[in-house]
C-alpha cells in the first residue's frame, strides 16, 4: 500500500519542499506553493498553455489569444516560475527511478475559472472551452515530456484537478453578471474534453467534493481517482464501489488538512468502516493510496505540513493490515 500527497503545500521553499516529498511518502511529486506568486494551480496550468495567451487580471486569469509571442509578463512569469521548479526537481530526482506525479488544473476546472478576450468564463463558449482543453492538452505533453527528460528514470503520473467540474455538471457557475448561471454540461460532454489529457500519462482525477463524478472520471480514462473520504455521500460510495471493483485506484484522503493531525487508528478507520459496509473484498484495499484530504496549502505551517505527510505510511499499515484480516 502506497501514500502521496496532493500537490500543493504552505511556504514557499521550494527546495525544502523537493527533500520533504522524496523522503515522506512513497510517490513524490511536484510540489505546488501557492504562497508564491504564479505558485497556484491555476498559473502552473496557465503556464504551460504554449498554445494560447493570457494575462492576470483583479478578476484573475483571462485568454488574450494565441501563440507564446503575445504571452503577457504574467504567463511568462508563471512559466519561468514553473522552469526553476522543474529545475529543482531535475537536480533532487537525480538516479530516481520509481513513480513521479506532477498535478495540473482540468479542462472544466479551467473553462469555469479562466476569462474569454471579451469576459465571461470560457465555458460560456462551446468552441473556447473546446479549444482551451486541446491547448491544455498539448501543452501537458511538452510538460511530461520535458518531466521525463529531467528524471529519466521516472514513470510519471499526471494528476487532473477537477474541482469546479461537479459545478459545471450542476449548472450552477455564475455568469459575470452574477444574474444567471452558465448552462450546465453533460456527462458525455465533461467525458470528451477530459479524455484529452488521459492519454498523456496514467491519470488520476482528483476532486473533493460530497459527490464527485467518479463515472465521468474513468469514464475519461482515468486509471485513479482522488476523493475525500470524510466528504463523500452514500451515492459517492457506491460509486467508489463500482470503480475499485473495474481495477480503478483510489486515492483515499484520510488526513484533514487543518485541525489536530489525528492518530493513525482513527484516521484509518472511516475508510475501513464502509469498505466493510459495502462488502467490497478486503484484499481490493490494496489497491488503494493513502493521501491527504485535499492539498496541504492551508496547513498553518510546513512543519504542520510534514507532520501530516509523515502520518500516511502509518495510516497506510493500518489499512494494509484491515486488507489483509
């Protein structure tokens, strides 16, 4: 049984970060510091749109056109940003060999943040938001390609971030005006646009919600999905259930990212509970990754950070232990 963190963590030492994610859990990744400007998960995506432009705004990120020419000082800022980070990991991960996951903001996620030239959300706009996850798409190709690279020996893992897509399938985004909502996608149309990027690398969706569209994600091609455990509505189980019985891997988040870090018997246990409740075979747990509620950005502290990070191996021997009774 494996552990893994979800990307973003507090400070902004990114070197410290790098040390802390090899040594603590058992799939290093990136870290994302979205202490530091353009250290979001929204600029990291920005950053690598190599296909289309845009700039930051009090509103935040708006498309200005196509092509790396007409790249505002922000996008370049978050690209030369995102460089000395990929830099930082080529020199820590020298001789790695083993899984490497990097994490970037999804196509709905995007489409529901990101402003159109002439305002409103790109996901006003069949053909923008088409044309925004193509260019997300290509541009998470260079990206990988230019991860492995640096860390020859990696297998690289690509973690979507899907918060916003429950919203887009509820058609409950605000338009700018604030008056209406933006008409709300489908199944099959949120499966079309994120099946773009599960090509690229063995994929795992991640999105914190009550009832996170766990259908769509594999649906999409997804080989995981990343879910919080202490969230999740009896519907979203059943759904956990059909997933985990196809071979999907869950990355279960059992650590709160705020809060007193708890111990490991108590954290383990609502996983346990209603893997038993649902009567799915112990030995499926094997297949699950222990992971942090949602991304540690919040934790009042890196040290607070680490401690929880450090709890997931623990967490981990209880469940493989519940696996194995």
């Amino acid at each position: 049984m494996t552990t893994t963190g979800l990307g973003s963590v507090p400070g902004d030492d990114i070197r410290e970060w790098m040390r802390a994610v090899l040594e603590l859990v058992d799939i290093p990744f990136l870290p994302e510091l979205p202490a530091r400007p353009y250290g979001d998960m929204l600029s990291r995506s920005i950053a690598v749109l190599t296909e289309l432009a845009a700039d930051l705004q009090p509103v935040g990120w708006r498309l200005t056109g196509g092509g790396d020419a007409r790249a505002s000082l922000d996008q370049r800022r978050a690209r030369a940003l995102l460089k000395e980070d990929l830099d930082v990991l080529e020199e820590y991960c020298a001789g790695y060999e083993g899984p490497l996951k990097v994490q970037v903001t999804g196509p709905w996620t995007l489409a529901a943040t990101v402003e159109r030239p002439r305002g409103d959300k790109v996901l006003a706009d069949h053909g923008a938001r088409r044309d925004l996850a193509q260019a997300l798409a290509a541009g998470v190709e260079e990206h990988l390609a230019e991860v492995r690279k640096r860390v020859p020996g990696a297998d690289v893992l690509l973690q979507v971030d899907e918060p916003g897509l429950p919203a887009v399938l509820a058609g409950v985004v605000p338009t700018a005006s604030g008056w209406s909502k933006h008409r709300s996608v489908d199944g099959p149309g949120a499966v079309e646009l994120l099946s773009l990027l599960t090509s690229a690398a063995p994929t795992v969706v991640h999105c914190c919600a009550a009832r996170p569209p766990i259908e769509v994600f594999t649906k999409a091609g997804a080989a995981g999905v990343a879910v919080d455990v202490s969230l999740l509505n009896s519907a979203a189980w059943d759904q956990v259930a059909v997933a985990v019985e196809a071979g999907t891997t869950v990355y279960a988040g059992l650590v709160a990212t705020t809060g007193a870090v708890p111990e490991k018997e108590r954290a383990a246990r609502p996983l346990i509970q209603r893997w038993r409740e649902l009567g799915l075979d112990p030995e499926l747990m094997k297949q699950v990754v222990i992971t942090p509620a949602c991304g540690l950005a919040a934790s009042p502290s890196p040290r607070d950070a680490r401690a929880r990070l450090n709890l997931l191996r623990a967490i981990a021997e209880v469940v493989g232990d519940a696996a194995e009774a």
